[in-house]
C-alpha cells in the first residue's frame, strides 16, 4: 500500500511540473479558439505558464495593458500568499 501512494505522489508531482513548464502560447491559443470575438484576448503571449507574459491585452479590441509579465509560485498557493 505505501509503494502505491509513493507512485501515486510521483505521478502527481510529475503532472504539476509538466503543466507549470507548458508554453504558455500553446495553452492560450487552445482556450482562445474557443472565446468569443469580442472577449479579452491576449497578444504576444510567451513564457511558461509559471514564468511568462504577454505584449499586449485587449477588451472589446481596445489595448488595455502593455509588456506585462507573471511568475507563478505554486508553493504560495497553498499558502494563500499573493504578491
């Protein structure tokens, strides 16, 4: 039984860092294809999902945000930290 939860554990830890070193591109492009014309869209989108950003956010085809960029700690997340 304890074999188990260790493979268990790997198999999750595994997961968790494959999705957080996802282009980030490639996960926006999927979930853009599907949003309508006029909702928020990002342009420029480069990086990781942990550690990227984007050139340009629209709203209704208006620029909004410029150069803004992200860095995601997971650890912080289950600390409820924000900064």
């Amino acid at each position: 039984m304890k074999l188990r939860w260790l493979i268990a554990l790997a198999a999750l830890t595994f997961l968790a860092t494959l999705v957080l070193h996802a282009p980030a591109a490639l996960l926006y492009s999927r979930q853009a294809a599907k949003a309508p014309a006029d909702a928020v869209r990002l342009h420029g989108v480069q990086g990781t999902l942990s550690q990227g950003g984007f050139s340009a956010l629209t709203v209704n085809n208006r620029v909004v945000l410029t150069d803004a960029r992200w860095t995601l700690h997971p650890l912080w997340l289950g600390l409820l930290r924000l900064s």
